[in-house]
C-alpha cells in the first residue's frame, strides 16, 4: 500500500503525463482479452462466499457484503446505521451481484488498483474515498467517516473479493465491454423506441424504477428522476452507461457475451436515459472538496461539461461522434480517457 501510494505521489509531482496516466485505471483499460463466448472461462471467478473466514477480518468482509448489496436499509434515507444515502438505490444496483458480475461494473481489480490517481479530483484517492464518492453521487448522499466501521467494512469485503490480483494488476472481466462508435451522434430519439422496447418493463414507462412492496428500496432502480443518480456520477456519461448496458440488460437477459442490443442501439438508449433536456436528475455533490476536473486534460472523452483541451463541443463530447476526438486526441499527443 504505502510504497504504491509513494510511487504515484512521486509521479504525480514529477508531471510525467504519460507514465501519470498508467497509475490511473480508468485511464488505461484493463488488458482485458474475454471478449467471445469461447472466452468465457478465462474470465475471473472470484471467491465464494462461503470461504469467508471466520474471524474478525471475515466478519467486517460479511458486513461490507451486505452493505453493498442491502445498503439503503442501512444507510439509505430510513437507514439503521444513519442516514447517509439520498435515495434508495444500493451499491449493487449498479455493482451487480455485489460487484461479482463480468463487466458488471464488478471490483475484481479494485482492491488491487487502490489508492489511485484520480483525474476528476487531480488527487491519489484511497479506497474509502472513492467508496464515498459513490456515497455522494449515484447515492445522491453524504460521505461516512473513513473510519467508520461501514467504510472499513466495505473496504475489506473488497479485499477478500479481489485478494488474488497482485497489486496493479487487472484480470478479465473486470472494467467494461468495448464497443464500435457509430459514425453520428448518438440518437435519444432512437434511445427512447428502444427504452420502450427493452427497459419500460422493468424500470417504469417514466423511468421512476418500481420500490419492492415494503419500499425499503428497489425491485427496478429509477434511471432519472430527482430519485436517482446524480449528473456528477460516471453513470450519467454516455459511453460509460452504454457499455455497462450492453453487457448487462435487460437484466438477467443479456450477458456480456450474450448481449441483446447492438452497440449502437446500447449507446442510444444511454443517450436517451442521460438526456438533460427530456430527464431531469440531482445536481452535484454540495460537499465537493476538490472541484470535478480542474485539470482538463484529464477529462474523459464523453465528459458533457467543458472547458476542453480539444476544439469539440459539449454537445458533441456528450453524444458524439466520439471516434473524430479520439482521433484528434491521438493526432495531438492528448490522453484519451474513457
Ligand atoms: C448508479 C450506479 C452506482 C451506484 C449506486 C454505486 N456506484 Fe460505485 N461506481 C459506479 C460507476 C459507474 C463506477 C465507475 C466504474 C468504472 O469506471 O468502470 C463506480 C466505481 C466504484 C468504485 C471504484 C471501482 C474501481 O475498480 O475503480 C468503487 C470502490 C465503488 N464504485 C463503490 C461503490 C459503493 C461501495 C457503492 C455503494 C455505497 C457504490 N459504488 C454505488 C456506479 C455506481
Ligand atoms: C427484467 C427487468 C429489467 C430490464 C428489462 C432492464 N433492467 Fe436495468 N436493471 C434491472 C435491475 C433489477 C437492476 C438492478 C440490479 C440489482 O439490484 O441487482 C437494473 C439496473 C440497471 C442500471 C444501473 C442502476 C441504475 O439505477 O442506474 C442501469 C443503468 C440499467 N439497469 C439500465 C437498463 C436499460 C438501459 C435497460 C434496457 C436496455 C434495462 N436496464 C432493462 C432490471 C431490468
């Protein structure tokens, strides 16, 4: 841990961009090979939960599970422990299956990437940090204390999971699919025949999601609404939505190497649900400590809020076509991050 921390710090400061970047997971995607169907066995299987040990270690991993999966009842708006999160959502709502799903948004590698540099703060963020960010922004809450025995909890259920990738290292399954960008922006007009088609089932016609009958939290999460994510959450870009989706919904339907939507018809409806003039959505933490991207060359590639170090607009960084800034970036020796 500390040695790590001390290698990025020192690299951070020596301004080295290139070799900055690789400290910096969401920078470099993972060295992912399981892309087919024939690939499926080669992709991580974490440990079961059965092997949880019985000691002290063991008992805050089985706490940190259940908190990932069952958060709102203990942090949520009505939580036991406090309240914390703004809205029901669970960690697992969008961590599936507790963050054991192939590129399910799933922590295979988290553990072993943490602390990291982080370009939205410009800062090493450890592993409770990052973790309170989502407190903050899908959560739409207030951070716990770091010390917390919820924080520790969630921390060490994150170690056990991924205990067996060394230090640095990814594996395959962990970050997301990749996908082919279509050659136009991305189309929320299209998003929406497909939403109805695809997703108004499970998460409501007007995108509300459906509470479980005791409403302690959800059967279907909202995808917009003042009940859901915030805009500063990594779910609210485009890209990053679209390719969570195609591996991933419908739900329990689609599996990344059995996906139901095309690549294009993934990045319309991410279009669609992100849509800040059909969808309204929280704002922004209120408690942000270091101001999102103050270095703007860090900024990933569908980030919808400039300034920018290229010459695209808002607009065209949020719904593309993506592949014209990639391009320019590379052209222009500027990082393109995802
Ligand atoms: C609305 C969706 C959503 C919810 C709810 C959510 N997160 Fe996240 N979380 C994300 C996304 C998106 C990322 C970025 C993943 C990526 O870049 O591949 C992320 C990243 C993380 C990471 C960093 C993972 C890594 O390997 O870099 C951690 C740790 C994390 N979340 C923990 C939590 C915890 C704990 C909770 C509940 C307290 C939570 N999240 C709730 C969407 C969510
Ligand atoms: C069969 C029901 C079902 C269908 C259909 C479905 N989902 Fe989901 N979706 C879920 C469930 C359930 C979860 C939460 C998983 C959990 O809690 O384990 C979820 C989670 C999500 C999340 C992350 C959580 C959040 O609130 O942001 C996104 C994004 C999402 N779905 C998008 C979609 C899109 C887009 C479609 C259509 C292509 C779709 N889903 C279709 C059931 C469904």
């Amino acid at each position: 841990m500390i040695p790590r921390f001390k290698i990025a710090l020192c690299i951070c400061i020596t301004g080295l961009a290139a070799i900055l970047y690789s400290c910096n997971s969401s920078v470099v995607p993972p060295a992912t090979t399981a892309r087919t169907p024939e690939d499926t066995l080669a992709v991580f299987t974490p440990p079961d939960t059965s092997t949880i040990p019985n000691t002290p270690f063991g008992e805050l991993v089985r706490y940190g599970r259940e908190l990932i999966v069952n958060t709102a009842h203990y942090i949520g708006p009505n939580g036991i422990v406090g309240k914390y999160a703004g809205n029901k959502l669970n960690c697992g709502s969008c961590h599936l299956d507790g963050g054991t799903r192939p590129f399910g948004f799933n922590y295979f590698s988290t553990h072993a990437n943490y602390p990291q540099y982080r370009g939205r703060e410009n800062e090493i963020l450890s592993l409770g940090q990052r973790i309170n960010n989502c407190v903050e922004r899908p959560l739409n809450g207030k951070p716990l204390s770091l010390n917390s025995r919820e924080i520790i909890a969630m921390e060490c259920y994150i170690k056990w999971l991924g205990n067996s990738v060394p230090i640095g290292g990814h594996v395959p399954g962990d970050g997301a699919l990749e996908l082919e960008y279509p050659n136009r922006p991305a189309s929320p007009e299209n998003g929406r025949v497909i939403y109805q088609k695809h997703c108004a089932s499970c998460h409501q016609p007007e995108g509300q999601g459906l509470l479980k009958p005791d409403s302690s939290s959800y059967q279907y999460p909202p995808l917009w609404g003042m009940n859901s994510y915030q805009s500063g959450s990594s779910t609210h870009r485009v890209l990053k939505m679209a390719r969570f989706v195609k591996a991933n919904m419908p739900h329990n339907i689609a599996k990344w190497d059995k996906p139901v939507l095309t690549d294009e018809e993934a990045i319309d409806v991410a279009a669609f649900v992100n849509d800040d003039q059909i969808h309204p959505r929280p704002g922004k933490p209120r408690t942000l400590v270091y101001p999102d991207y103050s270095r703007i060359d860090v900024k990933p590639i569908d980030y919808g809020t400039g300034p920018y170090r290229d010459t695209f607009s808002e607009m065209q960084h949020k719904f593309g076509p993506y592949q014209p800034i990639i391009d320019y970036h590379k052209a222009n020796n500027l990082p393109v991050i995802f």
